[in-house]
C-alpha cells in the first residue's frame, strides 16, 4: 500500500509540471525555456506600458492600432529596430527614427508578440544573389515609389522612405510586411532567391558607381539644373565682370 | 579711368603683366601634356577633367591678362552707320515699281502665282504624312491586345496563378503572346487588402478573389503607372489606389480606377478578370476604355 | 617674317585684307553685361565640338540586344543598341564619360547663358527698335535651344529621358482636335513609336535643329554689327556714337579668353561633377516608371505647370477637343512666348515711344518694364519651384497635396506683389540715384539765396516739387 502511494506521489509530482507547461505554451511549436519564458514576460509588460493603449490589452488590436496576433517577431523587429513604433500620433506615418527602446528591450517585445503566433525574423543574403535580377526586379516592383536609385519617393498621403539606412534585414522585413501603405510581397510572388537579389541591388545602391564626379544626392535633374545655374553660369558672370567694365 | 602713370612705372607694370600671360600659357602648357599623360596611362574622368579644364583656364588666365593689361579697353568713339538708307530705299521702291509697272494683268498674274505657291508648297509638304500612320489618333480596336480568354503573363512570359497574389499585393502583367511595348498591353494586377468588401456586384464579377487589372499606362501623359498604395491597416492609411509617379495622378481601384487626385482627366481603363479551370489569371474581356494619354476620339467607342 | 607673307597670300586670292581692317576697327562697348550673349556662343560652340566626338560612338537604333557590357546591375539584361552604346560611351569608351558629361553640362549652361542675356535684354529696353527683329530671333534661338537639349537628353533611351518622351508625345496628342495625328506622325506610330523614332531624332538632333540654329546665331550676329551694340548712357555717349574698344587686339583677345574661360568651366564641371548617370538609371520600357523622374531643369516650369493643372478635359458630345496636358504643356509656354515675342509691340503702344535707340536704360528708367518683367520671372519660378514639390516632400517633410495647393495660390499672388514692389524699388532709386545694394553714400547741398553751395546733410532728402 505504502509502495502505490509513493507511486501514485510520483506520477502526480510528474503531471504538475505536465499540466503547467500545457497552459503556459500554447503553440506546440514554440519550445519554452526558462529564460525565453522571461523574456515574453518581461516583453508582455513594456508592452502593456507603451504599445497597449493603441493595440490592445491583449494585443488584439483597436480603431488606432491593428490586431498583433499573426504579425510575428517579423513585424515587431521591424518596426521597433526602426524607430517605427511607438507610434505618438496613430495615423500618421511610421516613419524611421532612433529605437525608443534599448536593445533587451526590444528582444523582449519581439519575443512576446512573436509569441502570439506569426513569421519569424527573416534571412537574408546579399551575397547569393544576382545583381543583375536584383536591378530588374527593384526596378519592376519597387522603383515606383522608392525611386530607381532607392533614394525615396512620394506617393499621394505618404512617403516611400530613402533606403539608404535600412539593412538588408530590414528590407526583407519591409518586403514581407507591407508597411503603412506598401503592399506585401510573400515568397510566392517574391521567393528567396529574388529577396536576395533585391537586397543585393539596394546595397549596391548605397555605393553606387559614381564614376562620373560628385554625385549632389543622386536624386538627378533638379540638383544639375542647380549645378549649372549657381556654379557654372555664376562662375562665368564673376569672370565676365572681371573682363568688362562696370558702371558707365 | 585712372591718370596716365609715369612711364616707368607703366613699364614695369607691362613687363610684369607679360610675364604673367607667359606664365599662364607654360602653366597651359604643363597642364596640356598632363591631359595627353592622363588620357594614355589611366581612365580617370575626374583626371581628365582637371588637366584638359586647367589647361584652357590657363590660356584663359593668360588671354584676360594680355587683354586687361597689355590691350586694355580703350574708349574709341565711333559714329554708328545707320542701317536705313531712305534714298536706297526709294531706288529699290522705283525699280520694283517699274518692273512691276509694266503687267498690265497683275491682277491675274499674281493670283495664278499665289495658287501655284500654295499648291506647289503644300505637295512639297504632304510627303512629311508619310512619317506616320494616319489613324485617327489610335489603333483599330480590334487590333487591340487584351479580349476575352486571353491569359496574363508576368514580364519574363509565365502565366499568373490567381494564388499567387496574397492580399495588398500586386504585379505587372501583360497579354500571352502581345508584344510588350504596345501601349495597350502593361496591366497592373493588384489584390484588394484584407477584409475589404467594398465593391459593389457589378465590380466584384469582373475581380475574382478582390482581384483587379487596371491599364498600366497613365491616362495624363502616358507614364508607367508604378505605385499600388495599399493600407496595412485601413482604418488609419489611405485608401487603396494606384498612383502614377510622374504627376501623381491618383485611381481609385475600388470605383473602377476613378481620378481622386491629381491632373488625369480620364479614368483608368479596367481590366475585367477571371480565373480560368487551371486556377490561371484570365482576361474576361477588353479593357474598359482606350489606354494612354487623351486625343480626339479616345473616348469614342 | 611670315605672318606678312600669309597675309599677302590670303589677300591676293580672297581680297580679305578690306574686310580685316573694317573688322579690327569695329568698335565694342566693354560693359560686362554685354558679354552674356557671347557665353551662349561659346557653350553652343563646345556642344559642336564635343557632340561632334560623341556621333563617331552613339547607335540611334531601338533594336534589342542583351548588354554585355562592364556594368554588373545591367549584365544580361535585354536593352536597345541606342542605350547599349550610351553606356559604352559613358563606362567604356576612355575620355568618353568626360566628353558626354561635358557636352551635357555645356548645353545647361547654354540655355542658363541664353536667359540671362535675354534678361539683360529685357531689363535694358535693349530690344527697341530698331533691335526688336533681332530679339524675336534670340527668342526663336531660346526655343530652338530647348527642343534641342531634350531631344538630345532623350536619345540614350534611359529611363528617364524615356519617360519624358512618353510625357512629350502625349502633350503633343493633346494639341485640339490634330495632336493625336501629330504625335503618331512624329512618332511613326502610337507610342513608344516606330523603329525608325530614334534615328529620326537623331537627325534633328545633330542636324536638322543645329542648322537651324547656326542659321538663326549668324542671322542674330549679323543684326548686331549692322546696328553696332547698345551702350549706356554715360560721358560722351550719344545716340549716334558708340564707345568702346576697337575688336583688334584687345576687345578679341578679352572675348578668346571668355571662351577659353567657358571651356574650362564646362570641362571642369564634366570631369568633376556628375550628370544623368545613364548606367544607374537603366533602360526605358514603356511599362517601367520610376519616382522622382524630372526633365532636365530647363523644362521644369512645364513639369510644374502639368502638375499643377486641375483634371479639366474639354470633350463636346464624346469628342475630347482638349485634353488635360494642353494646358500646361502648349498653353502655358505658348502664353509665356507670345507675351516676350510681342512685348517690343506692347511696350511701343503703351509708351508711345517708337524712336529707335541704341542708347540702354537701367532697369530702374523704367519701372513699368520692370516690374512687369519681375513678374512674369517670378511666376514662371513659382511653377519651376512646384515641379519639385515631390523632392521638397522627400527631403523637408511638406505634404505634396499642400504644395500644390501652395503653388498655385503662389503663382498668382507673388508675381501681382512683385510687380508693385519692383516698380516701387525703381521709382525710389530714381530719386535717391543710390546704388540698389549699396547705401546711398552722396552728401547733399542746397543752393542758397547767393548762388554758392552750402551742405544740407546725409541722406537723400526729401523728392524734389
């Protein structure tokens, strides 16, 4: 009698935990260490401080902010390594600015809403890609509103941000995420072996063949016209009032 | 105006500026040969540019020197020649008169001459038709690329499962076999963004799945229209639109490519859609409107 | 020892030794302003002579071929034998970037040249009779030199020169009732045209339009030595003289050095600055668009004026009279050109002043003119300024669809105040007779009862009764 006691102690003492671990983690795929268990603690409470009162107490989303459930570490590395989030005006763009929050900190917030459900922080290699396709398909997809040369661009109600200090990462994410008022590309339109390309061509856009001279910003015609007017033409009126006379 | 100075200080002062003309052109000189070095040994612009453009500076230099110091401006007084000749004038009056004088059919003549300029310059112009094809300003519209049945293919020539578009997504698209170029051809296919429901039954046939192909040619002047704006999150971003970058002539996608912004007087051209048995992208018709920019009878059917 | 004898040759054969004394006599005003003109002349010369070395390398042919050349971002990519040897040109060909970079800046600074000459112009009155032909015919070379620079911006087939075309066929087919025809015409076909369009504007490019305007400078400089140039007024100068250095040697040695000075400016420029990296742009297809695409500077006043015209389209019982681009694509300049064309003729009926003069004003002699000059500069700046209210978006954060509205409002109301202030300014600096940047330095004196002088203090005083 006393052995099926013990015994029937034993198995209890096993199920506890069982029955705990079952609740805590919903997601079978996600495997819950003691310190990831942490960390999406600490990340659910900044995330109830500074992101709650537009998407939710749970992160379900209001009328100022979307639903974060699916949006994955994808989404939220994205938007809190940029600067994007926190939002101070919901509506207005999110635009890039330095991150609010240090570095553990963001860890933490990726980790609890990549807890929620959604991709993961994406892969990317400039390196494997062809830079030739990268050309054709920025040009294709991206140009529009970016501008050919990634230095940004203007659609009605919105700014399509310079990429000039997006990494690779961040231009994956951006890709997949559809931000503001940019559509998604998943990897069926846009596989991985393209994504490689594009960030291929957006880094060679950061270090452009500028083989010509001083480049003004690479924004083209407006910054020439200038170039011609106030350096060259005023260099030949100072020169010509050199040679002529002034006056009577 | 300065005083005259005292001779020898005006020679000095002559000798120093022959010196410096001197000076320049050797500097020319030098900067010549580098240019000629430049050229030979490397394929540096920024090189070349520096030697050939001190070169001619330096003859510059050189040349306003000489012509500051050594051959100043000087305040010669001319009278100016008048350019009319009244009595020339006359002359050429009284001859012309004569020799015109003297038909007593002027009348005639000179109408004859007239018709026959007229006639003989506008045969000498007429060839200049040649340079085009004298539509009336647009193709036979059954010449037209896009009809019913026929499948969309994306720019490398595969065609477009409907799956391939996940919402908020777009991709430009042409007519199987057309040739690309073709102003009627390029189509943006865009999907709608989530949860959107907001067509109307007459809108909804023509787009399977919140799927739309509008023309991808700019009903103003004929730019690429390359933006598809998309809400991530429609409560708080702009409507969904295709937006031309070159005056950013806005359409809305949802009101068959309807002008909310911007110059375009015409609106987009629509594509109505199917998805044919194998799950491919297919055009249910032609498109809604003539494509491109606006001429006479772009809106005669 | 030989100068003499090649003299003598030349004289004996082409009897020219008449003609070199009668030009080494002719007689220049040295004012530093009268040399703008000159600048244009020597830009349009350097564009000759470069545009000459860059026809020995450029393929007009819109035939595809697939780039093989040193570029990586375009290897393999499928483009036209025009864009191909562009490239080459540009990457490929040694001196070649320099030479095309040359030539492209040296025709913005000619157009840059040619505007302010015609403001000098302007602002002078010198293009009163008996120079009111000739300043139709420098208004004709100003128009000849802007359908020449964009045609030649336009032949590498980039994607952004390419884009232009688009936008110029389509203003062109919105001319009333004929544009449709028209732009088929010069096209050969709908756009993007025949295969035969890009050697066709070839030919105007480095013909048909450079002998125009060969045509048109000789005609132009021949009205100015047969009238002789204006002067100011000043000591001695009268209507029926004319002051100056005589063109030999001084006058042509200063001249050369202004030409030498143009050359090495606009080579300084092309070897140091960079313009239109054709490379980084890639080819144009008719389905490509890119943002931030503007025409060269020169055309920006009708990007602007595009943009900024509301969506009217006249269309009478289904047929489209007038289409959107007319507007501000033909209209607007057209308005523009005819107002300067015809100005000589306006101003002789609204002053009453039909004698000829060959003696200048300063802009403030007649604040009218200048004010109404003002104007139309400031107006055509406020729609130049809108046609990049996208890259003012980008780089300062002010919403494009608030610029707009901004401009518009701008492009009527600064000219109106503009042309006040100016006349005002002008009135002002006829009475003080100060110079308009620096402080009016004079003393003044009043004559007294006695007849001698005495000093009544700084400043200008009061205007006289």
């Amino acid at each position: 009698m006393r052995r099926l006691l013990i015994l029937a102690a034993a198995i209890g003492a096993c199920l506890v935990p069982a029955a705990a671990l079952g609740q805590a983690a919903p997601d079978p795929a996600v495997v819950a260490t003691g310190e990831e268990v942490m960390q999406v603690q600490a990340g659910r409470t900044l995330f109830l401080e500074g992101c709650a009162s537009c998407h939710g107490q749970n992160a379900e989303g209001t009328e100022r902010a979307p639903d974060l459930h699916g949006a994955g570490a994808q989404s939220a590395d994205f938007y809190l390594r940029t600067g994007r989030m926190p939002l101070a005006v919901p509506g207005e763009q999110p635009l890039r600015n330095p991150p609010e929050y240090s570095e553990d900190e963001i860890q933490a917030l990726v980790a609890y809403v990549g807890s929620l459900g959604g991709p993961p922080i994406p892969t990317v290699d400039p390196a494997a890609g062809n830079l030739s396709e990268g050309e054709r398909l920025f040009t294709l997809f991206c140009a529009g509103c970016h501008g050919k040369l990634a230095k940004g661009g203007v659609v009605t109600g919105a700014l399509a941000p310079s990429l000039d200090a997006a990494t690779p990462v961040q231009v994956a994410q951006a890709i997949r995420i559809g931000p503001f008022v940019m559509p998604p590309f998943d990897d069926k339109l846009i596989d991985q072996e393209e994504m490689n390309s594009i960030v291929a061509y957006v880094e060679k856009t950061k270090h452009a063949d500028n083989r010509g001279g001083w480049d003004m910003g690479g924004i083209g015609p407006v910054p020439e016209g200038m170039a011609a007017f106030f350096i060259g033409l005023v260099a030949l009126l100072v020169i010509s009032r050199l040679i002529g006379e002034r006056g009577s | 105006m300065t005083d005259p100075r005292p001779p020898e200080e005006e020679r000095r002062s002559r000798d120093r500026a022959e010196l410096a003309t001197a000076a320049f052109l050797l500097v020319a000189a030098l900067a010549g040969v580098a240019a000629i070095v430049v050229y030979i040994v490397t394929d540096d612009t920024q090189a070349l540019g520096i030697s050939l453009g001190l070169a001619f500076l330096a003859v510059a230099g050189a040349m306003i020197v000489a012509g500051l110091r050594l051959y100043p401006a000087q305040k010669v007084v001319e009278e100016r020649p008048p350019a009319a000749d009244p009595p020339a004038e006359a002359a050429v009056e009284q001859e012309v008169g004569e020799a015109v004088g003297g038909l007593s059919r002027r009348k005639l003549l000179f109408g004859a001459a007239g018709a026959a300029g007229a006639a003989i310059g506008g045969a000498l112009i007429v060839p200049l038709g040649s340079l085009g094809p004298f539509e009336l300003g647009g193709p036979d519209p059954d010449d037209l690329p896009w009809k019913d049945g026929v499948r969309l293919v994306d720019d490398q020539g595969a065609l477009i499962p409907a799956d391939l578009l996940q919402q908020g997504a777009f991709i430009p698209a042409f007519p199987e076999g057309a040739d690309k170029r073709e102003l009627a051809s390029p189509v943006m296919v865009l999907r709608l963004p989530e949860g959107d429901d907001q067509l109307d039954p007459e809108q909804a046939a023509i787009a399977p799945r919140g799927i739309l192909a509008f023309s991808r040619i700019c009903t103003h002047a004929g730019c690429a229209i390359a933006l598809y704006r998309n809400p991530l999150f429609p409560p708080q971003a702009p409507s969904p639109a295709l937006v031309c970058p070159c005056h950013y002539s806005t359409f809305d996608v949802r009101q068959g490519g309807k002008v909310i912004f911007g110059p375009a007087g015409r609106d987009l051209p629509q594509l109505p859609l199917k998805i044919d048995d194998q799950g491919i992208l297919t055009a249910a018709g032609p498109l809604s409107g003539k494509p491109g920019p606006s001429y006479l009878t772009v809106r005669k059917t | 020892m030989i100068f003499p004898r090649v003299g003598r040759f030349l004289d004996d054969r082409t009897g020219s030794a008449s003609l070199a004394t009668r030009a080494f006599r002719y007689v220049f005003p040295d004012h530093w302003t009268f040399l703008f003109g000159e600048i244009a002349l020597y830009c349009f010369l350097i564009l000759v002579g470069t545009g000459v070395y860059l026809t020995l390398f450029f393929e007009p042919s819109t035939a595809q071929t697939i780039y093989h050349g040193s570029y990586a971002p375009l290897q393999g990519q499928e483009v036209s034998e025009a864009y191909q040897s562009a490239v080459n040109i540009s990457l490929d060909v040694k001196a070649g970037l320099l030479i095309r970079q040359t030539h492209h800046w040296a025709a913005l600074v000619f157009v840059a040249a040619i505007v302010v000459h015609m403001l000098r112009i302007f602002f002078t009155g010198a293009f009163r009779r008996p120079r009111d032909l000739n300043w139709m015919v420098g208004l004709s070379l100003a128009l000849t030199a802007l359908i020449e620079g964009f045609a030649g911006y336009s032949l590498p087939d980039d994607l952004l020169s390419g884009m232009g075309l688009a936008i110029g066929y389509s203003v062109l087919a919105s001319f009333p009732i004929i544009g449709g025809w028209l732009a088929v015409l010069v096209w050969g076909g709908e756009f993007p045209g025949g295969e035969e369009f890009i050697s066709r504007l070839y030919a105007a490019h480095i013909f048909i339009l450079p002998l125009l305007i060969f045509g048109l400078i000789g005609f132009h400089l021949f009205l100015v030595v047969k009238h002789r140039h204006t002067q100011f007024a000043g000591p001695g100068r009268q209507e029926r003289n004319v002051i100056g250095s005589p063109l030999f040697p001084g006058y042509m040695i200063r001249s050369g050095g202004l030409f030498f000075a143009t050359a090495g400016v606009l080579l300084l420029m092309g070897g140091l600055i960079q313009i239109n990296p054709i490379w980084q742009y890639g080819v144009y297809q008719p389905w490509l668009g890119t943002n931030g695409a503007q025409p060269d500077y020169y055309f920006g006043w009708l990007i602007g004026a595009l943009r900024m015209m509301p969506n009217w389209e006249l269309v009478i019982g289904g047929w489209t009279i007038i289409p959107n681009p007319f507007f501000g694509g033909i209209l607007y300049p057209m308005i523009v050109f005819s107002v300067l064309f015809a100005w000589p003729v306006l101003e002789r009926r609204f002053s009453g002043d039909r004698a000829p003069h060959h003696l200048v004003q300063r802009p403030r002699d007649a604040p009218f003119r200048t004010g109404i000059g003002t104007a139309m500069l400031l107006q055509v700046t406020m729609v130049q300024i809108a046609g990049s209210a996208d890259r003012i978006y980008v780089s300062f954060g002010v919403s494009y669809e608030l610029q707009i509205w901004f401009w518009r409002i701008a492009a009527v109301v600064v000219p109106i105040a503009g042309f006040f202030i100016a006349r005002a300014i002008c009135r002002r600096l006829l009475r003080s007779e100060a110079h308009p940047l620096r402080r009016w330095t004079g003393e003044r004196v009043e004559r007294t009862k006695a007849g001698d002088f005495e000093a009544a203090g700084k400043g200008p005083g009061p205007p006289p009764p």
